[in-house]
C-alpha cells in the first residue's frame, strides 16, 4: 500500500513541477494536483492497456512512437474529468506534459532509490 500512496504522492509534485515550466499545463493548486494524479493513474490502468493492444498494429508501423500519442491521449481525458486541471494548448501540451510526468517521476525515484527511500 505504502508504494501505490509514494507513487500517486511523486505523481502530484511532478505535475506541479511541470506547471512552473510553462508548457501549457496548469495545476490550480496541490490538492487538484493530487486528484489529478489519481485520475491519471486510474485512466492509465484502465483504459492503457485496452487503448494498447487496439492500437498495437499502429504501434508497430511506427516503431513504438503512437504509444506517446495513447499517453498523450490519455493525459488530456484525465484533465478533462479534473476540474483546476487545464491543457492550455490541447493535444500538444498533453504530449509535453506526458512526457514531461514521465520524466520528472523517473528521476524523483530515481533519486528516492539513492536515499534508500523509494
């Protein structure tokens, strides 16, 4: 239980990092941004896998890139449920942010492992 509680915990503080990059995501405050990772998270386990294999043929002819377009997609229909969670610039600023979310927990991780922590 205490992983799942770390992982949506590093998820929020991501986004909010995210938004102090201006790369059209905006978070309204650290409470939304807790909801918004939990929605994330939940529309990733849900729906990911499903939108996965109905897009594994595309996903092959370009060599795994369409995998960022699912995430992407996904990512805007998270901030579509969640109010105080704003795309600025639509699909693109969903791929950025996407991108950007894997990123920043990759390394917060990565750092929590060097403490022993995570």
């Amino acid at each position: 239980m205490l992983p799942l509680i770390l992982t949506w915990i590093v998820s929020a503080i991501s986004l909010i990092i995210i938004t102090r990059l201006d790369v059209g995501v905006s978070v309204r405050s650290f409470d939304r941004a807790l909801v918004a990772a939990l929605v994330i998270g939940l529309v990733n386990a849900v729906l990911g896998p499903i939108l996965g294999l109905l897009a594994l043929p595309l996903t092959i002819l370009s060599v795994g890139l369409f995998a960022l377009v699912i995430n992407a997609l996904l990512f805007w229909l998270a901030a579509a449920i969640v109010s105080g969670f704003y795309l600025r610039n639509g699909f693109w600023s969903a791929l950025i942010g996407s991108l950007l979310l894997s990123l920043s927990n990759a390394i917060i991780f990565w750092i929590l492992g060097l403490l022993g922590i995570g």
